[in-house]
C-alpha cells in the first residue's frame, strides 16, 4: 500500500477529486486539513523544497488575502513562508507527498501517475 500524505481542504472540487484518486489507487492517506491546523513555517520550507518550487508559485494569487498583503510585490523568502504559515488559505492546493516528493495535485490526472512511480 502506498503511503501519502496531502495537505486537503474538503470544500475545494479539486481536493475532493485528488482524494478519490489516491482511494482508488488504494493509498494509505494521511490527511491534513491544512486551513484547520496550518503547516508550520518548517514544513512550508520542506514542501517547497520537495516541490522544487519558490514560495510564489505555491501561493494562490487570486485570493482576496494575497492582495491585502501586498504580496505581488513581495519576494522575500522568509516573508512568503510566513504569510502562507499565517494564511493558510493561500497555499496552492491540494499537495500531495510521497516518500521525498511532492507536488500540488493539478491538473488531477497528474496524480495517479506521481503516486505509482
């Protein structure tokens, strides 16, 4: 059985979708309500890392917060993994771990096949 873990917002299509694929292909899930219990500043950093990402493509730029904080301008490391630790809802969801991989679940039909490799 595989083992994953994603960062899960029940109310998101998307997350709901990737959740019925890791089901089907008969993942062990842990599963992390990111919005309910926000990932630390720690475990953002990991995730990036395990992404090959930078802070700003893992952020939902549309949301209402990420303009309020002005943080289309903002490029400062630390600063965007402390907006994301406060705000979770900015977070691009949903992100999906295995082993030291990771990568966030859209467009889903990525993820069946991230999840066999």
């Amino acid at each position: 059985m595989k083992e994953i873990t994603i960062w899960h917002n029940p109310k998101c299509s998307k997350s709901r979708e990737a959740m019925s694929i890791l089901e089907q292909n008969d993942c062990e899930v842990y599963i992390v309500k990111y919005l309910e219990t926000s990932p630390t500043k720690d475990e953002i950093t990991t995730a990036l890392t395990m992404l090959g990402m930078n802070p700003k493509e893992l952020m939902r730029t549309k949301e209402d917060i990420y303009k309020e904080l002005n943080l289309k301008d903002e490029y400062d490391y630390d600063k965007l993994v402390d907006a994301m630790a406060l705000y979770p809802k900015l977070i691009e969801r949903p992100v999906i771990f295995k082993g030291d991989r990771a990568i966030i679940g859209r467009p889903t039909d990525k993820i069946a096949k991230f999840i066999n490799e």
